[in-house]
C-alpha cells in the first residue's frame, strides 16, 4: 500500500515504507530540497513506541530548530467535479513545544529541488503546535493567487500518539475535518473561508438624516428652573463678622467663613419626559454587495502534483505517515481504519501505540525513582550540608518530564472511550498492492 493504486479514480497512497523496497526505498520517491544547505534530515522510522514496528515507519523529523523541506511528486491531477480528501498520520513523540505538523499539496510546476517556505501552494493541512495557546489546524486554501485560512478555530490533538488528519473538499463546495476519523467540523467553503467579498453589505450611500433624533427620552424644554431655587450648598455666614484685628495689607481681603445653605434645594433638574422627536435608533440599509461574484468552483484545484513537507521545529521527533489523496471519502476512513486504526486502536482498551509508550513511562519513572534513592544514598555517606538543594532539584526534573501530555492523555482516555471494536485485519495488501 505505497504505490499509485488504480482501480480506484484518482487515488494516491504516498506511504514512505514500501514493502517492496529495500528500506532506503524512500529516498528515491521523496526529493530534498536544496534551496538552503541547512535543511534538517528525515529518517525513516517507527519512532520509540509504535504498534506495529515495520508498518509504523513513518518520515520522521531527526533535527532540533531547523527548517524542513522535502516533497514527493505525482501525476498532476484536478479535483474538478470530485471529492478530493487529503489524509496523513502524525504523530509528535517528541512532544512538540514549537512546530509544524502539517503537508502542502503543490501544483506541476513546483521545482521540488527549490522548495522552500515562499514556494506557491495550494493546499496546506495539518496541525501547527506552538506553546500552550496557539494549537490549529490549518486548512490554507490558495484561490486566486492568495492564501486563506480556516476561519473556524480547529484544535490539535496534543499528546504524544499518532492522529489521523483528514480534509474532505467536494464539489459542492463544502468541506470536513476529521480527526481520528471522528468529524470535529464540517460546513461551507464560502462561510469558513473569505474567499468572495461578502454577499451582503452596509449601503455605502445610505447616511443617518442630520435630524434623526435618537434620543428616547430628553429633559422636559418647557420646565424653567424657579426664581427662588437655591442651588448654593454653602454660602458666607452672614453673622461673621471681620475682626477688629484684621490687616488687609498683610492677610489679604477678609473674606466670611463659608457655612451650610438652610435653603439649598439641590441641584436643579428639568423633568425626564418622553422623546416626541423619538424615531429610534438608525438602522444602516443592508444591500446585495455589487463586488460579489459566486463562484462555483472555488474547490477545484488544477494539476496538483506535489506533497510536501515545508516545515520548522524546535524538537525534532515528528513521523509523518499514510498520506493518501483520493476522491472517494468512505474509502479514506476505510484506510485511515486500516493504517492508523489497525496499529493504533484496535479496540475497546487495545491501543498497542499507547498501551507500549506508558509502558515505557512506567519503566523512565521506576528508572528515575531508582536513581533518586541512589543518589541520596550517596549524598547521606558523603556531604550532609549539599543534600538539600540537591534533593530539590532532582524532584523539579521528575515533575517536569512527567507532566507533559498527562492532563492530554485524560482527556484523550474519555474520547478512546467511545470508540467500538473495529472489524478488519490490517490493510487488505495483496489487493491493493501493485
Ligand atoms: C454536499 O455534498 C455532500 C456529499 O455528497 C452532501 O452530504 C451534502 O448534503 C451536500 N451539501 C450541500 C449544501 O449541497
Ligand atoms: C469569518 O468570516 C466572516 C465572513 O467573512 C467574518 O465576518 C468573520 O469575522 C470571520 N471570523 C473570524 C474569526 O475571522
Ligand atoms: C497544468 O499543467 C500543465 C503542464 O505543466 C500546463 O500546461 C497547464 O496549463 C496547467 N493547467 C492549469 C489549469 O494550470
Ligand atoms: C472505521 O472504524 C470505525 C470504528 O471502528 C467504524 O465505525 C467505521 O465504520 C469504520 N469505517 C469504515 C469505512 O470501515
């Protein structure tokens, strides 16, 4: 299953690990750019935990903080009147705290020697991980010689296992994202991406009339404040007097002390009374946008003939596995069931990927614990006075090697939970096969 299949229209299976190839096989279907000598290596690999050791083999990132760039052609191909689904595997064992987890599907002309970042593109998928916040997955649409993003927020599934990705485009101009083969958004081409100026739009010539009175209710203008009001809080003490003493030359004018107003009545106010000039508020006239165009292709791509892998990150470690770009979206699941699924969830409570790597946890934290008694073992024969600093820190590092993907994992465990058993053993090779 890492061959051109043709009985199905259009289907492309791009797995690096082809079982009729020596091991190496890969190099001579995937081109390294050369566009900058600082591009990190892939290797070929199953990485430290898996399912299946030899079908687990992936691409997997070998570098730390550098640059990706290496692709693989096809014969070009356009999605014209079809579904077009693009769907890979990766998995971050590494656990990425910076970096790209997604594929760019190119068009012909693509010069897969030269590929870098700025090389024109029309499709990238996947997810983009940076720190704890900024976790997406990307759907970058080219239409029309500009890039447009997912407007609908998608998250990544962040812990350490291998996800299935999958973007379902149709003809319809609607559109899918699976994750894990579990739908987790779908909707309209149009709506989730600002391809087309809006349909609808504030008539640009309509102006709110000068006198459009907005004002629900106003200060009665018939009410005058009365003569006698006394708005004065304080006012001088009338029965002060100056004293005998007082020197205008050295203290200044006399002034009588300030005291409170028996009279004061308060600020005055006019009665609130209803508008008459009332007409509420000012409502922008919404018309049909005249620079909008429907456009009933706006899903259709020609000549895409190239997969890459245009990537940064700062910890190497991601496998990037069973690309496949078909039209046909039953058999997809199908084969994400059969690839992903059959290695990874096999089953109620049989996950081989998971099930190995906390295996693997168990036996670092066993390790670790060791290690600790160990050293205070050492440290309470040696020097009394160091012990406590030391101790602090070798409890520091547990916690946070520990910790990375842990509260993930929980979240990970509930959703596992629903999966059902799942018929079929391992992808049916001797009929795909070429
Ligand atoms: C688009 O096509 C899909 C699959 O054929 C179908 O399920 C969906 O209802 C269609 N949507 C619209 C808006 O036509
Ligand atoms: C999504 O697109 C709509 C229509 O173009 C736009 O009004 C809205 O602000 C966008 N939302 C986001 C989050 O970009
Ligand atoms: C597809 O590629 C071929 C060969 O490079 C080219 O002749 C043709 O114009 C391209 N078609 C489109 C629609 O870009
Ligand atoms: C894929 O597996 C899921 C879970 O076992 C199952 O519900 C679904 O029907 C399968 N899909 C295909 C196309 O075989």
């Amino acid at each position: 299953w890492c061959l051109l299949i043709t009985y199905y229209v259009r289907m492309l299976i791009l797995n690096p690990l082809c079982l009729f190839l020596p091991a190496d096989g890969w190099k001579s279907r995937w081109v390294q750019s050369k566009h900058s000598s600082d591009y990190g290596r892939f290797q070929l690999s199953a990485g430290s935990f898996y399912g299946d050791e030899e079908k687990d083999k992936g691409l997997q990132t070998t570098q730390d903080g550098k640059f990706y760039a290496l692709s693989t052609r096809f014969q070009p191909f356009s999605n014209e009147g079809e579904n077009l689904v693009v769907q890979f595997t990766v998995k971050h064992e590494q656990g990425i705290d910076c970096g790209g987890g997604y594929i760019k599907l190119f068009p012909a002309e693509l010069d897969q020697g030269d590929m870098h970042s700025e090389s024109r593109y029309l499709i990238m998928f996947g997810p983009d991980i940076c720190g704890t916040g900024n976790n997406y997955v990307h759907a970058i649409i080219n239409y029309k010689g500009n890039y447009h993003a997912n407007n609908k927020t998608i998250r990544c599934r962040i812990n350490k296992l291998t996800h299935l990705y999958t973007l379902i485009i149709r003809p319809n101009a609607t559109y899918a994202v699976k994750i894990d083969n579990q739908l987790v958004t779908s909707g309209s081409l149009e709506e989730d991406w600002d391809f087309l100026p809006p349909k609808r739009i504030k008539d640009p010539h309509a102006r709110k009339p000068r006198k459009w009175d907005e004002r629900e209710k106003i200060e009665d203008p018939n009410e005058k404040k009365p003569e006698d009001w006394e708005d004065f809080a304080l006012i001088p003490d009338p029965e002060a007097k100056k004293p005998s003493d007082w020197d205008a030359e050295m203290d200044g004018k006399w002034e009588p002390p300030l005291i409170p107003n028996a009279k004061y009545k308060g600020e005055w106010k006019a009665q609130i009374i209803d508008n008459p000039n009332y007409k509420g508020e000012w409502v922008h006239p919404i018309i049909d946008n005249p620079k909008y165009k429907a456009d009933a292709f706006i899903y259709r791509f020609h000549n895409i003939s190239v997969l890459g892998l245009d990537l940064w990150q700062v910890k190497s470690g991601t496998i990037f596995d069973n690309f496949l770009l078909t039209n046909d979206e039953v058999f997809a699941e199908q084969f994400g069931n059969e690839t992903w699924g059959a290695t990874k969830v096999t089953g109620p409570g049989r996950e081989p990927e998971k099930q190995m790597k906390e295996k693997q946890d168990e036996e670092e934290k066993q390790r670790q614990q060791l290690e600790k008694e160990r050293k205070a073992k050492e440290e309470a024969e040696g020097a009394q006075e160091d012990e406590e600093e030391e101790e602090e820190e070798e409890e520091w590092e547990v916690v946070s090697e520990g910790n990375w993907g842990e509260a993930t994992e929980l979240r990970e465990e509930k959703e596992k939970g629903k999966q059902e058993e799942q018929g079929g053993e391992g992808p049916g090779e001797g009929k795909d096969e070429l």
